[in-house]
C-alpha cells in the first residue's frame, strides 16, 4: 500500500534488522537523502554498521562535485563515504542498462568488502516500482517480470535491499525538506532518449485509461502472488522429478515432467540450466522455444538433444539430462 503518512524510521528500515553492515547507495537526489536521513534516525543505527556510497559515472560535468557534496553530508551524519567511479570508455548503446549494471557491480565489490560484508541499500519507492513494472509490460515480461523489484534479492553475489518500495516519492521529499537537506537534480531523469523518461510522459494518459501508478502495483502484487506459487509447484515437480544431481550434470525423470505443465517444465529447465550454463546468456525467449522443444520430444517419446545458455539438454528414453555443454570445436583451419 502506498504510504502517504509522514514516515517512521523504524517502521521503514525494520527490514534491514537482520543484516549486521549496510551499503546506503545515495546519488544525492531526494529518494536516497531521504533514505540517508531515515538510517541516521534510525534507533536501531548503532547496532549496525552503515556506510554510504556514490557512484560516479562519469557522464556529466559536475558529477564529481555532486558526489563529493554527497560524501560531505554522509560524514555530517556520521557515517563513512566511499566515492565509486566507474571507470574507462562509456559504451554508445544502452547506455543506462551498462551503467546499471556497473554501478550495481561497484556497490556489490563495495559492500564486500565490509567487515563483516554488507548488503547494498537503495531507495527505491512505489512510482519506481509502478514504472519497472509498466517498462516490463512494455517489453512483454513474464510473471516474474510483472512482479516488479523485490524487496529483497542477490546483486553480483551481495545481498539488495529495498526497504522503502511501499513509501511514496512525496513523503521522501518531505522528509528531505523537514531536515532542511538539500538534494540533487539528476538532468538526465528528464531526457527523453531513455526509454523509462518517455513512459513517465505518458503517465496522465495511462492513469486516465486506468493504467495508473496504483492499479500497476496491484499489477504487481497480483503478479508476485502468482509467481509465488509458480515456484512453490515448480519445486514440488522438481523434487519429484529429479534423480541425480552431481556437480557435473542432473538427471530427470521424464515420465514425472511429460505430463506436467509446460510452464513449470520451464522453470525446472531454467533451475537446472541456470546451475550448470551462463545464467547472463540466458533468455526468456530462448527458454521458451527450448522447453517447447522439451515437451514434444517428451510427448512423442524420442531422443533430443540441444544447448542453451551454455547448457546442454538431452532427452534420452526416459531421462532428461542437464549438464554443461561441451567446449565449441575451433573450425579454423590449420595454417
């Protein structure tokens, strides 16, 4: 539900209770000073180890600076700063999905190295999540796409938080302007070259249609249930199916998965895929056409055998095997 109330510390980090070192990722606009400030009044901040950092891109003039002023009024608050740049040539396509990935790969190394390591903190609120999740719908994402951030998940093996989906972005400017704190205006939120600042044009249009902020979170919510119990029968058949797992290969019953849902035969190929291939070569598209492969052979009864995502699948009798592909034969002819 999307908080419109003045928010309470405690209530919104009660979260991240568990996690003994936090990693704040502050840029210096008002979604993550407001996060900074929330830590800084939280009763629970001593008992855990809070840094803050920012990451600079180097995309703009005067993101330096911005960085620094970032760092000057973490350390006013008493926690420690660390500045993270992202180094070498900028790519000239997709130039924000790389910068995320980046900025997400430099906070994971960070909170790393933490004593003990941290989990990365963002600030994500309730119109970021409505607009993943319309970015998703966009681009015809699945169940588990539609669900929209978690409030919990894994980045570059480092845990990620995102306490404050249900907060508003209204409230954490409140928050910033009860403080007196000043916040950073990011120019390219308003660039119309990136995809997610054309949809937030079309906001008033959507929201007249009925496609609003809060019917996308229900969306979303609606979503996560389903997902939920996808995985939950997904495992279930799994556990059922399975026959032998080592570390080089596993082994499934075909007789359990030819009667099962293809769905939930994808999602087992995926698990399974994702143990022995390349989990960032991985497509939904791809997974889709491969476990569609899967359920004919498996309903005619005969032999297949094919690679995906460094991954090789064969069906054989009354087997499903999984395990890595073989190295690619180098077709270069001798000198």
């Amino acid at each position: 539900m999307l908080t419109e109330a003045p928010l309470d510390a405690d209530a919104a980090l009660a979260p991240l209770e568990r996690f003994p070192s936090l990693l704040l990722a502050v840029s210096g606009g008002p979604d993550s000073t407001a996060l900074m400030l929330l830590a800084a009044a939280w009763s629970r901040r001593e008992q855990h180890k809070i840094e803050v950092a920012t990451v600079d891109h180097g995309l703009r003039p005067g993101a330096r600076e911005e960085a620094q002023s970032v760092g000057a009024a973490a350390q006013a608050l008493g926690f420690a700063h660390h500045l993270l740049v992202w180094e070498g040539e900028k790519p000239d396509s997709r130039l924000q999905e790389r910068a995320r990935d980046a900025r997400y790969a430099l906070l994971a190394a960070c909170a790393r190295g933490m004593e003990p390591p941290g989990a990365i903190v963002t600030a994500h609120h309730a119109e970021d999540q409505a607009e993943t999740i319309l970015f998703r719908l966009t681009r015809g994402s699945g169940v588990a796409g539609l669900a929209g951030m978690a409030p919990e998940s894994r980045v570059c093996d480092a845990p990620l938080l995102r306490p404050l989906l249900g907060a508003s972005k209204a409230a954490l400017i409140a928050i910033c302007d009860a403080a007196g704190c000043a916040y950073i205006h990011d120019p390219s939120n308003d660039n119309p070259a990136f995809a997610r600042v054309r949809l937030r044009g079309l906001a008033a249009t959507l929201a007249d249609q009925g496609l609003g902020a809060e019917a996308l979170r229900r969306l979303g919510a609606r979503a996560a249930a389903a997902e939920a119990a996808l995985c939950f029968a997904a495992a279930r058949l799994e556990a059922a199916a399975l026959l032998t797992r080592d570390d080089d290969a596993a082994q499934l019953s075909a007789a359990v998965l030819r009667d099962a849902p293809p769905e939930l035969v994808r999602r087992i190929l995926a698990r399974e895929i994702l143990a022995f291939g390349e989990a960032r070569s991985l497509r939904l598209d791809a997974l889709e056409r491969a476990a569609q492969r899967v359920a004919e052979a498996l309903a005619a009864r005969r032999a297949l055998r094919l690679t995906l995502a460094g991954a090789l699948i064969a069906c054989r009798g009354d087997r499903i095997l999984v395990s890595r592909a073989p190295p690619r034969r180098n077709m270069t002819a001798p000198g």
